[in-house]
C-alpha cells in the first residue's frame, strides 16, 4: 500500500503543466467537432497567454471555427465572466485552460 506524504512539493513550473490542459465544462458538441475545437482554443491562449490578450485570442478562435466549420461563430475568452445565451443544438463549448475560461458558441 502506497503510503501518504503531505508534505510533496513541487515547483512553479510543474504545478503550471499540471494544470495546463484543457478541462472541458460542458460540450454537446459531436467528439470530432469538440476535440477539434478544444484543440484550437488551446493553441490561440498559447499564442496570446504571455501578453494576456485576450481579446486577440478570442479573434483568432472566433476565426478559425468560422472558417472550419461555417459562420455565426461567438467566442468569449477571460478570467471571471458568466454568461446566459441562446445558441444552435450541438455548437457550445465551455473550457477551462489553466486559470482562463473560454466560451465557444454558434448562434
């Protein structure tokens, strides 16, 4: 039996790849469409994530998902935000990547 040791630390840059992958809140998207568009927002935050540009980072998602997968696509990326929408059946994603929360939607 393995034993407990609560006193296990780890440094900075280890606690950050821990928690650098992409925690998925709510999808009803189809796996194909959602692991393509997870895949896609994770990419622009680590673009944008050093200059905390979010704004520029929602903008490249919002494009790339229009351009893959048609238009009418919204895309909200930031640190505290709650939302309210009406969207499309099987168009709305919600993540967490680290401490950023994204909101992909087609209306």
């Amino acid at each position: 039996m393995a034993k407990y040791s609560p006193n296990v630390t780890i440094d900075e840059e280890e606690f950050q790849k821990c928690i650098k992958k992409p925690l998925v809140k709510y999808s009803d998207m189809p796996t194909e469409l959602g692991n393509e568009a997870v895949e896609v927002c994770t990419t622009a935050l680590d673009k944008f994530q050093n200059s905390r540009d979010y704004e520029g980072a929602s903008v490249l998602i919002k494009n790339i998902l229009d351009k893959k997968f048609g238009n009418s696509w919204n895309c909200v990326v930031g640190e505290g935000f709650g939302f309210d929408i009406s969207c499309e059946q099987k168009y709305l994603l919600h993540l967490y990547y680290g401490r950023v929360g994204i909101l992909c939607y087609k209306s």
